[in-house]
C-alpha cells in the first residue's frame, strides 16, 4: 500500500535536533520506530493522500510548485501526544503563513479531497514533528518521560515543501521525496 504526504522540511539545525531525538529513543529503546523508517526526514504533513494515481499528484504538486512560496519560522515550545496512536510529538506555534500554505495546498488539491487521510485534513489537521511511535500505552508513557527530559524549545525554518511517496512493506515504512521546491527567502 502506498500513500502520498505534501511535507514541509526545516533547516538543518532543527533537522539534526529531531534526528539526534530519534537516534537517542532508538539507543535507549524507549522507540525506535522513527529512527527505523527508511528515508524519512524531520517534517511536518500538510496533506496525506491515500489510493490516489502517482502521475496525476506528481502533476499537481509540480503545477503548485511553480507560484512563490516563501520560507518561515516556527517555535517548537511544546512537547505532546496522540494517546490513540502512541505517538510522541514536537508541537510548533501556528503561524498565518503556515496554515495559509496548508489550506492552499487542500485547495490546489481539491481534486484528491475524497482520498485525503482524515487525520490530515485542513477539519482534524494537527501540525506536529513526530518523535516516537511505541506499541503500548505503557511504552508510551515511558517515552514521553524520556523526552521531556531533553527537550529544549527549538526555533525552525521552513526551508523546502516535497512530495513524499510512503510504502509499507512487510512492517517497514519507507519514504521516497518524489518531488521538492526550496521555499524562496522574504526580501
């Protein structure tokens, strides 16, 4: 089964804090899902496409592509949860340019309005890096502790918007960017 993300991706000082988090749940087997997928990086979905043609996104994405889109900060101050999934996450401010650059992506992709993950849509969207992933609730509760712990706030950039393909194969998760734009810097 494979699935499309529209991704957000950050400079690289909060792209190697993320994956210093990952490296260390995975070290201390608190979790090691995140540092487990194949080709993923620190990022925010902005939309998930599920059952959709591979040509026809790729077609979109590359038309969305060619307007200005512009590079901003976020302030990650806030660690959380989905206690559903056992996810730990980083929790950014929301800022107007960054909802506005979701809901422009959902319009633009108005076409794949009825393959969208629900979780991803612009009624249920819930901007988050995750960090972990565990099996339990258990698990979970020992995962949050950990990284708590040694979380600092962390401001990022918004540095690329990428089209991402997700594969599951036999219990692994692995990403593919199949498309990217560098966001452009505000005079």
């Amino acid at each position: 089964m494979k699935s499309y993300a529209i991704e957000v991706l950050f400079n690289q000082e909060f792209d190697e804090y993320v994956r210093d988090l990952w490296r260390q749940c995975d070290i201390n087997n608190v979790s090691s899902f995140m540092n487990q997928v194949k080709g993923t990086e620190p990022h925010i979905a902005l939309a998930v496409y599920e059952s959709i043609d591979l040509e026809k996104v790729k077609t979109r994405f590359n038309e969305f592509i060619n307007q200005d889109l512009f590079s901003f900060e976020l302030v990650f101050d806030a660690v959380g949860i989905f206690q559903t999934s056992n996810v730990t996450f980083l929790q950014p401010n929301v800022k107007m340019e960054f909802t506005d650059l979701m809901m422009q992506v959902h319009e633009y992709f108005q076409d794949f309005k009825n393959q969208t993950n629900l979780y991803y849509s612009p009624e249920r969207w819930f901007p988050h890096v995750t960090v972990a992933k565990n099996n339990t609730s258990d698990e979970l509760k020992g995962t949050i502790e950990f990284i708590i712990e040694r979380f600092n706030p962390q401001k990022a950039k918004v540095k690329r918007l990428v089209l991402v393909e997700i594969e599951y194969i036999d219990g692994n998760v692995i990403c593919r960017n199949i498309g990217s734009k560098e966001l452009e810097e505000r005079l």
